[in-house]
C-alpha cells in the first residue's frame, strides 16, 4: 500500500511538473546583457553628418572633400544625396526634426564588448555618461556617427536586399532561426524593425541588440534584446522594463507574426512590418560605399527608402529598408 502512495505521489508531482513547463514564462537567456550592453546616454540626434564622418565609414573615401566632384564623383554624389542630410533627418525632411543613432549605437556596442574595445573605447560601455544629447565625450559622439554611417554599406544594403526582396522579412520564422544561427556562431547581431511595410511613409524603424532566442510556450518565440531607447542605467524607468523579462520581440512561429513594445502600450507593428537580422561580421567593420560595387545612383534612389518614426514618443532613428520595385 505504501508503495501504490509512493507512486501516485511521483505521477502526481510529475503531472505538476509537465503541466507547469506549459505556463512557465519565458527564459531570459542572459540576464546580465542590458548592464553589460548599455550605454549610459540616451539615442541622440544630430541634423547632418560631416564629410569627415561618412569618409570614416567607408573604405576608399578621399579624406579632402574639395576636388571630390572631379575626382570622386559617385563618392560625392551617395554624400550630398543619400549621407548628409538623408542620413540623420529621417529621408533628408526640412522640417528640421532628426532622428536617432541607434544603428551606430546598437553596433559600437557589440563591437566594444567583441573585442574589449573599438575605435579606443573600452568596456563597459556604462562607464560612458552623457544625457540625451549624446555622450559628453565628444570622440566618442563622432565614432558612434561614423558607425551609424555603417548602415548604408554595400554590405548591410545586399543584407536588407537579400531579406526583403524574398519576402522573409515579414515573416519571423525566418528571422527567428537567422537570430539563433547568427547568435549561434558569432555572438550578439543587429535586428532592424519596421512599423510598416514602407517606413517611407512615416510610421519609422527602429534598431536593437539581439543578444538570445528562446521558445515557451511551444510554436512561441522570444528574441530578447538590449534596446538602445530603455536604458539599465536609468533606474527610474529603463532597468524596471529589463527586470521584468519585458526586453524581447515576440514570434508567433505559426503565424509569422511579430510584435515589440516600442514605448509604453504602443506595439508594433501596426501594419506589415519588417523583422531584418544584420550580423555584427557585417556591420562593424568599414565596408564599402554601394556606389563603388555596380548599384548605381538611378537604382539606390528608387530602391532605397529612408523614413524615421514619427512619434516624438519613440525617439528611432532612421530605418532603412529596400523597397523591391516592380519591372515595367
């Protein structure tokens, strides 16, 4: 009779168990990373970037920018038409409302923590104060542009190509098992979002650090990110979000749907948003300008839109995505 109690106990506890693992929530696969990751500045915006700073981010550049016209000529023309002002305004608007740095921010992170230091600034990135201007290191202000200048890569534009012309991009399976995979081999990556299909149309982008995945529920996927808008450093707000598990996108793995929090109870997306997954391989390093490989002028202007977020609320930086457009 004992025996029968011992055993109807096991099956009890296993049944508890088996039925607990169903409802548990999420598992943080690194709960150190938002310290470990985040600076301790907000995203900040500049209104244009310097010739100094897009000759930095590029292999090939000329330093003088005084003779590029007869010397350099695409060089000048990607400048003037796409860098300068497209760059930081959000698609280059008058109005003279910039956009944020997060893209340059999320990958001077990873690269810092990659190697122990980048561009001759060393970890932890939270020694690093400033407010929402930006760093109060000034070099260090710079070299954050120089990476967000990284963003129009020939190497990062064929990533956004590749991803949304197949149509993968709204589909978050894919980047969920890409997350993983580059996660798996090289460490933590960019994950650009979209609010809409077309963030031309002002409803914005926004990039992150994608650090971890994890599935629980099964068919219910997590990617968990350090976002460069919620702070560890601010305690009154930004290290409460962290420690409540909330840091992560949402995949429905049977739908292919997708969801974030951008700010308080405002989710995105809103629309057919785009989920596109940008290894650190490809984004930290200086590439090339994507005039310099065969995409001409013509085709970067009618394939490349540039949009921020429109709500002051957000505080996003310019998203980039690449628009497939239809052969007449």
């Amino acid at each position: 009779m004992n025996r029968l109690r011992a055993y109807a106990r096991m099956l009890l506890y296993g049944s508890l168990l088996i039925a607990g693992r169903g409802f548990a929530p999420a598992q943080n696969p690194d709960p150190t990373a938002p310290a470990r990751y985040g600076f301790a500045f907000q995203n900040f915006s500049d209104s244009f970037f310097t010739w100094d700073i897009y000759c930095h981010s590029y292999f090939g550049v000329p330093l003088d920018s005084t003779l590029t016209w007869a010397t350099a000529t695409f060089d000048r023309a990607f400048y003037e038409l796409a860098f300068k002002s497209m760059l930081p305004n959000g698609g280059g608007s008058s109005n003279g409302n910039s956009s944020g740095n997060c893209f340059g921010i999320s990958i001077m992170s990873i690269m810092m923590n990659k190697f122990g230091g980048y561009y001759g600034y060393c970890i932890p990135t939270s020694a690093y104060p400033g407010d929402n201007s930006g760093p109060y290191d000034q070099k260090l202000h710079r070299a954050i542009n120089i990476m967000h200048g990284h963003e129009l890569s020939a190497a990062v534009l064929e990533t956004y190509l590749d991803q949304a012309q197949s149509g993968h991009s709204q589909n978050c399976n894919y980047g969920f098992q890409l997350a993983q995979q580059t996660i798996g081999k090289e460490g933590p990556c960019l994950v650009s979002i979209t609010n809409q299909q077309n963030p031309a149309d002002g409803s914005g982008g926004h990039t992150l650090i994608a650090y971890g995945v994890s599935e629980n529920p099964h068919g219910h996927g997590q990617i968990w990110v350090v976002d460069p808008n919620r702070l560890w450093a601010d305690t009154s707000y930004g290290r409460h979000w962290y420690m409540g598990d909330s840091n992560h996108i949402d995949c429905d793995l049977g739908s292919g749907k997708w969801s974030y929090i951008m700010a308080v109870n405002t989710p995105w997306p809103t629309g057919s948003g785009n989920l596109i997954i940008v290894p650190a391989s490809l984004a930290g390093p200086p590439g090339r300008v994507p005039s310099s490989v065969g995409l001409s002028m013509a085709d970067l202007l009618n394939k490349l839109l540039l949009s921020d977020a429109a709500h002051e609320s957000y505080d996003d930086e310019i998203i980039l995505h690449v628009h497939a457009i239809p052969e007449p």
